[in-house]
C-alpha cells in the first residue's frame, strides 16, 4: 500500500512526476502548454511550489519566518498562511490554468486522501519530510485520465498538517508511484558549481560536497537530496533539474538533451 522510501519501487513506468517550482508558477504560461500537451500523450503527476508566494503573503500578514538548510520554520501561525496559499491560491490557479488547456486537472494536497505521510523534521515546527506515500486514490485518477495537481502538505505521525519541501513530495510521489521520469523545473538552469558554471550530471558525493562548501545552499539544498532519493529506490528511473522558463523544456528534459543538471545514482568513472 505505501512506499516507506526504504523498499524497492515498481518498475520505472511511463509516468512522469513534473515539479514546478513556485517562483516560476506566475510566468509559465508556456510550461503549462507543456504540460497539458504531455499529460495528453502519458501519464503525468503535478506538484507545485509556491515558496516566493507563501514568502510575500506572511510579510504581508506580518508572520515572521526563516529558513534553515533550506526548509522553512513553520509555527502554528505560519503554517495556517502556508496552507492557505498553497492548498488555495496556488493550487487552485495551477488547476484552473491546466483546467483551460484541456487538462482533466485535479487539486489535492498531501492531506487527501493520506497522501503524503511524514515525519517531523526536528527543530523546525510544523515540518515534515515525506515518510510514506499512499498511491491508490492518485492511481485511480490516472487510469480514469486526470492529471492529479498536489500541494506539498502532508499528515505527521500525530495527524498534524505540515508544510513539506515540494521537492521531496515531488520525489517521494515519484518513488511511491514508480514513475520513470522526475522533472524539478525551478528558475535557475541547473545545478552550478563554485564557478557558477551549470553541472551537467551529478551524483550523491558532488552534491554533498558542495553542499559542505556552501556552493549548493537554499532552497537547491533539499532539491538536489530529494531528487537523490527519488533515484535511489528506483533503478532505470531519472531525475533532473532544469529551468522551467527555458523553451520546450518539458520535451527536452524527458529527452537526453544537454538541459539542466541530470542527476545520476553513480559518480562518473574517472
Ligand atoms: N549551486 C546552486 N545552483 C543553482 N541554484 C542554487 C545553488 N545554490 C542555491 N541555489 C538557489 O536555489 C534556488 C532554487 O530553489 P528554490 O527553493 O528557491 O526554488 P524552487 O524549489 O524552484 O521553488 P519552491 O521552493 O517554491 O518550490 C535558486 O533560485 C538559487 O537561488
Ligand atoms: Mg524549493
């Protein structure tokens, strides 16, 4: 029934897992074009993002909050803007924008349905990283054609809404479901070294190398792990991190062309 991230995932599939980063939700009316044109041709798994906004709505309200290795503290009053801007606004516009260009979409967060199960991120409040993934409700959605659009939420271990990185549901999602492809389209083109110059391909001990140097910092901190872990359990599949404001990135990505940061299970031969 759930993916515990430790155990083996299905065989890699035909269905893809696209994260669209928050900071590029506003400027993508190319990326959901490509998109709905994918989820028309196979199956597709939607999460967003929606730092930036979640961000400008708690200094709106005057909600303070900072972000430790890339993962927002998130107190009780924090987290009631967080979900309200992801499992409302964001969510809801994504829906309606994919709705309009012929997408069978369907909102839902972590919460629904027990989607996402975490567990408490030590020290840092309402935050969960993904425990376990309950995939029957999504694959009923897919064999019936629609295209499930998922809020990072999730429930903890005591039931408790939490706020997790939408990078790791993206990659827990992919992981539980066996999807062949994680796609995490943000607004940089990839992963870049001290150099500032994209990294092409990447495996676990560069990332955490760079991580201990502080070249990989923010919010690329959970990215580059999550779709680490994405791959782990899941031999044959693929992740990669590219910009989702670049053209035909969608195709591109799914491709082998040289786009973004490929992440790959094993170090290059030297
Ligand atoms: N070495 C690096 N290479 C590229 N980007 C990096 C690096 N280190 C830190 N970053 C930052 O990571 C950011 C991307 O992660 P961020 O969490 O901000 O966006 P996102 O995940 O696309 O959106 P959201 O968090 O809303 O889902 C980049 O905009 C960049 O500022
Ligand atoms: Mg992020």
């Amino acid at each position: 029934m759930t993916d515990g991230g430790a155990s083996a995932a299905a065989a890699p599939s035909g269905l893809v897992v696209v994260k669209l980063g928050g900071t590029t939700i506003t400027e993508q009316a190319q990326l959901l074009d490509q998109v709905a044109e994918l989820s028309s041709a196979r199956p597709v798994v939607v999460v967003h993002g929606g730092g930036a906004r979640v961000t400008s709505w708690l200094e709106r309200l005057g909600v303070p909050t900072r972000f430790e290795d890339g993962l927002r503290v998130t107190d009780a009053a924090a987290l009631e803007v967080t979900a309200a801007v992801l499992r409302g606004a964001a969510n809801v516009e994504l829906v309606a924008a994919l709705r309009a260009r012929g997408c069978d979409a369907v909102g839902l967060s972590g919460v629904d349905g027990g989607l996402l199960a975490g567990r408490r991120v030590a020290g840092k409040g309402f935050v969960a990283s993904v425990s376990a993934v309950r995939t029957e409700l999504l694959r009923t959605l897919l064999a019936a054609g629609h295209v499930p659009v998922i809020a990072p939420l999730a429930l903890d271990e005591d039931g408790a809404v939490c706020n997790v990185n939408a990078d790791d549901a993206a990659a827990g999602l992919a992981r539980g479901l066996g999807a062949g492809r994680l796609v995490l389209l943000t607004d940089v083109d990839g992963i870049r070294g001290a150099d500032g110059v994209r990294i092409p391909r990447i495996g676990a001990e560069q990332a955490e190398r760079l991580i201990a140097a502080g070249v990989i910092g923010g919010g690329m901190v959970p990215k580059v792990r999550a779709a680490l872990r994405g791959l782990a359990a899941a031999p044959g599949a693929a992740a990669i991190i590219a910009d989702g404001a670049g053209p035909d990135v969608l195709r591109r990505a799914l491709g082998d062309a040289d786009l973004g940061t490929r992440i790959v299970a094993q170090p290059e031969p030297a």
